[in-house]
C-alpha cells in the first residue's frame, strides 16, 4: 500500500485529499508546514511513496521544498499543488524537478489518479536500472544517452535533465521520426490517458531544447509538428 504525505495549510484541502487517498488505497499523512514536510522528508524520504505539494505554505514554500529535496538527492516523486494559474510557478516547480502539477481547484479522482500515473512511472524507471538494461545506449547525431547510469552526454559534454526530462528525450529518441502528439505523450511520458491540460508536455520540450539543441528557436532534433504534436529527427533545422 502506498504511503503519500500530503502538504498544504488548507484544512478543508488536507481533509478532502486525505479521503480520496484513503478510499483509494493509500496510506496518508498530512502536514500544514513546509519546513516540518522538509524535515520529515530529508530525514526519512523512504517511509513514503509520493509527496503532494502545495506551493504556498507557512515555514517554506512548495518551491523551495522542492528545490531542496531534489539538491540533497531526495527522488521521492512530487505532484505540486497550485492556485496560481501562472507560467512562471509552473515552469520552476517542474525545473526544479517536480513530477507533475495540479492546479486548485481541481477534481479529487484526477489528483488520484495523476498520482498513481507517476507511481507507475516511477516503478517503469526502476526496472529500467536493472541489469537486463545495463548495456543500453541510444545515439542520435551529437546526443548519447546511457539509459542505465542515466547519463546524456551532448556535443562531447555531460548534461543533467531532471528524471521527466530524461524520460521524454529517452522516448523521442527510441521514436525517432515518428510525429508524435501532445496527447500520446502524456500517455507514454506521464501516463495519462487523458488530460485537459497538455502545457506540461511543452514546458519539458523547450527545457530539452534549451540542453540539446545548438539553437532553442530554430531546432534540430525536436521539431514542431504544427496543429498535432512533435518530431524527434536529426534532420535540417525545422521549427
């Protein structure tokens, strides 16, 4: 049974996703302050599966939380919670290594079942570090990427993605030339089989394009397929 700890100074909030959990199978625990949820997590990260993260909270903000745990090598999966409905708050929490995003308010069944979408995920690249995946090496022009050791080295040079990041540019890589939507990328990435929100599948895209490409506005290896989705090529430049 899975163990979440919940994160938010919301009462009503804690209570309404401490019962959807509870009735979906998860062991809970709830916490109002960022920096008692930072303790518990720096000092026993391993008791608990999935951390549900508000970004405004007393003691330490959601993002700093983060940023915190993923400096001190802490992988435990993160979904943020946010009322701000802002670019910017969702391309840092993600930056810093979130795994996925919420936005209040938001549907308790949705919230779970993104949950269970990074567990799977996270199991996924379990598996893959085993020994079956040891000798794993994928190329495409300037980019070698170890899927084991969960390296990428572009143009001669080591490159750190985030654990999503690696994972999108990994299934590019395995895909290449395949057009490939938003949608089934949500699917394959972050295992949604379906969302009404497709911005964190762009947000992770010009993050790979910042690291991989030579140009960000005028990419080679993730070009955009207009009205559908993207295309991993080591062709010409596209757009």
């Amino acid at each position: 049974m899975p163990t979440v700890l919940v994160v938010d100074d919301e009462a009503s909030i804690r209570t309404l996703v401490e019962y959807n959990f509870s009735r979906s199978g998860f062991d809970v625990e709830t916490v109002d302050d960022g920096r008692v949820a930072y303790e518990k997590l720096k000092q026993g990260a391993s008791k608990y599966d999935l951390v549900v993260l508000d970004l405004m909270l007393p003691g330490m903000d959601g993002l700093e939380v983060c940023r915190r745990l993923r400096q001190e090598g802490v992988k435990i999966p993160i979904i943020l919670l946010t009322a701000r409905d802002e670019e910017v708050d969702l391309v840092l929490g993600l930056e810093l290594g979130a795994d996925d995003y919420v936005t209040k308010p938001f549907s308790p069944r949705e919230l779970v079942a993104r949950a269970r979408a990074v567990l799977r995920r996270t199991e996924s690249r379990e598996e893959d570090t085993q020994p079956a995946s040891s000798g794993k090496v994928l190329r495409a022009g300037n980019i070698v990427m170890d899927v084991a050791r969960h390296e990428v080295r572009v143009r001669g040079q080591l490159v750190e993605f985030t654990p999503k990041e690696f994972e999108l540019l990994q299934y590019f890589m395995e895909n290449p030339e395949h057009v490939l939507s938003r949608d089934q990328l949500l699917d394959r990435v972050w295992g949604y089989s379906a969302a009404t929100d497709t911005r964190i599948v762009d947000v992770h895209v010009s993050h790979l394009r910042e690291k991989i490409e030579e140009d960000s506005k005028n990419p080679k290896y993730i070009r955009t397929v207009r009205g559908i989705g993207y295309k991993f090529t080591e062709g010409t430049s596209g757009s």
